[in-house]
C-alpha cells in the first residue's frame, strides 16, 4: 500500500476571494497582520450572496486541486479565514476586534497588534466550522480535514488585558474550542485537528497545562474522530525566507512522550525545512506521525527522489501504518502553482515508497 497523504492546512486563496490574505501583502508580518484584522473587522458584516458564491467556489478548487494532485484527506484550504487564530477568535465571547493591542509574539519572531481579550472566554452558542465543513465536504467523496487554532497558540496571537492566571484562560480557551469541535463532529468531520505550533516553542506551558488542554478541546469527541494536533516550528515572513526564527529542535524530543500518552491520534511535525533526528519517531509508540516531507517556505520544488529516499529512511524508524505524508506547515505563502507542483510530487513520491 502507498503511504497516505494529506495537507495541513491552509491552500493559496485566488485572487477573487474577498478576503485579504496577509500571506501575500506587503510589509511582512507586523504592518500586513494588522491591516487585515481591521479590513476583515470592515467587511465581516457583508451579507452579500456574491460574497459566499466566492467562497464556496474557492474551497471547491483547493479541494479539487489537492484531491486531483493525490492527497487522501483534503483540507477545506481556511478560504474564509483572514488569520486562522482570528477567525476563530472571533466567534468567542471576551475578544475585542476594534481595540488592537501591539505586542512581539512566536518567540520574538514578529511584532505586531492583535485582538485583545477584555472578559471571559466562552462559547457564542453560534456555531460556524460545521458550515465550513458541510460546504468543503459537498465537493468530494475524499474526507476532508477541519483545522481549529489550539489553547496555546491563540494566547500568543492576542493580546491579554483580563485574566491574571495563564492556566484559567487556557481552559476557558479550551472549552470554547470543544465547543465548536462537537459541532464539527456532530455534522459528520472526522479529521479535526487542533493547530499547536506554540507547544515546540513554550514546552514549559505545554507539559504544564497546554497538552491537558489539548485533551478537553477532546472532550465527548466520538471514537470514530481522528483527533489530530499539528505542531511546526515557525513560519516564514516570505518565500524563500531561510534564516527566519524557528523553536529549539529539541522540543519535539521533550513532547513526543507527553503527546503520546495524550487522547492524540495522529500528530504533525515538520522535517522537510529542517530534518529531526528520526530516533524522535521512536518516541511515539501508537500515535501516527504526519510527517512534513514538502518545504512551504522554498521556491525550489523537491524531486520525487529525495522525498522518497527520505521516506525510505524514515520508515526504518515507525510502521508504515503509522506514518502519513505532508508538506510541513499550510501552503499559503508558495502560491497556487508552487502549491499544485508540490503536492503533485509529495504524493507521487508517497505511491513509490
């Protein structure tokens, strides 16, 4: 059998979405993060018909476009979202939109403002990843994959002006997620995966309460739910942008132990920027590993015979039935054709091995 293969998360928006993509503005992360927050605050009350024609039309074509390259489990591509923190925040109860607060996040990677957290976190009861779901699930018989931004990673991409107890907004943070998780569920998604790239960079936090965190954005998840946890070390400010920071390589070597033990049934850890030393792989005794074998920060395109000789190498160090192929990180930043060559090689390669 061929290795299995899926993306992680976001797909190259088509120049009609109308939404802006900070992937792609000018000014790097600190001056197009913001300007993006304020244009989707701006625009976010557009009821217009138009406007959902547009997004329905751009997740069918990332969804085609994955499943005709030969990826198994298709994302919905995070059409709609104009930050995949924010989108989420925004359907929380306690986060204030109009009032950014400036504040250096990812490790010291960027500055930038951020939405701020002025009261308590809770659910809205107004669900909405299940419509994103139901939309991108009409468009193939492939299952597709829901992302959600986890605990951690959103208290780094917002500013707090509220809680006192780091550990108190995690779990009010947690629970809102679980919220919007059972509704996925309940609307028949069975790949959920919450996003945690802050885990490899403050494992501290994730040992102390982020993993425990991780298992109640779980809660009542039925077992036929794949629960997935996706945990890069970084992303790029542009194409081709090599030196930018990333965390300590040994984080995953201090969480794979941890994870492992978690409610988790597959993870995702980068290895095609940077290669781990593969005894990591090892350290997971029954969690599946999606592998990153696709850089998502270099223009060259990798040829099917690396990506398969690496492939050949990992696999002396977990089962094949535990391993799944990917790019390392969402695919917004190498732009449409990057994406689609890419991908085409990644699962070529992944039907060799």
């Amino acid at each position: 059998m061929a290795l299995k293969t899926t993306c992680i998360g976001a797909y190259p928006k088509p120049d009609y979405v109308p939404v802006a993509d900070w992937f792609n503005l000018d000014g790097g992360l600190t001056d197009a993060s913001s300007e993006v927050t304020r244009q989707y605050t701006a625009n976010m009350d557009n009821t217009d018909a138009a406007f959902e024609e547009l997004f329905q039309r751009a997740t069918k074509q990332a969804i085609d476009e994955q499943v005709s390259a030969g990826i198994d489990i298709p994302t919905d591509g995070e059409m709609r979202r104009e930050n995949y923190v924010h989108y989420q925040c925004r359907h929380l109860e306690g986060f204030d939109f109009e009032n950014l607060t400036k504040r250096v996040v990812r490790d010291g990677a960027y500055t930038a403002e951020f939405p701020t957290i002025c009261g308590k976190i809770s659910a809205t009861g107004q669900h909405f990843l299940d419509r994103d779901f139901k939309t991108a699930q009409s468009f193939t018989d492939s299952p597709v994959k829901i992302t959600v931004p986890g605990p951690i990673t959103i208290m780094d991409t917002t500013a707090n002006s509220f809680y006192s107890d780091e550990r108190a907004l995690a779990f009010d943070l947690a629970d809102g997620l679980n919220n919007e998780i059972r509704a996925l569920a309940a609307a028949g998604c069975k790949y959920i995966q919450v996003d945690e790239p802050l885990f490899a960079r403050n494992v501290e936090a994730a040992l102390d309460y982020g993993i425990e965190c991780l298992d109640r954005c779980f809660d009542g998840i039925p077992d036929d739910v794949t629960r997935v946890m996706h945990m890069c070390c970084g992303y790029p400010g542009h194409l081709d942008d090599v030196d930018y920071h990333k965390a300590d390589p040994n984080s995953y070597f201090r969480l794979a132990k941890a994870i492992d033990m978690s409610s988790i049934d597959q993870v995702s850890i980068e290895d095609a920027h940077r290669h781990n030393g593969l005894e990591l792989l090892e350290q997971f005794s029954r969690t599946t590993v999606i592998l990153g074998v696709v850089a998502i920060a270099k223009s060259q395109v990798e040829t099917v015979e690396e990506i398969v000789a690496r492939l050949k190498i990992v696999l002396e160090h977990i089962d094949a039935d535990r391993l799944i192929a990917a790019p390392d990180c969402g695919l917004g930043i190498l732009g449409h054709d990057l994406a689609v060559e890419k991908l085409k090689v990644l699962c070529k390669a992944a039907n060799m091995v």
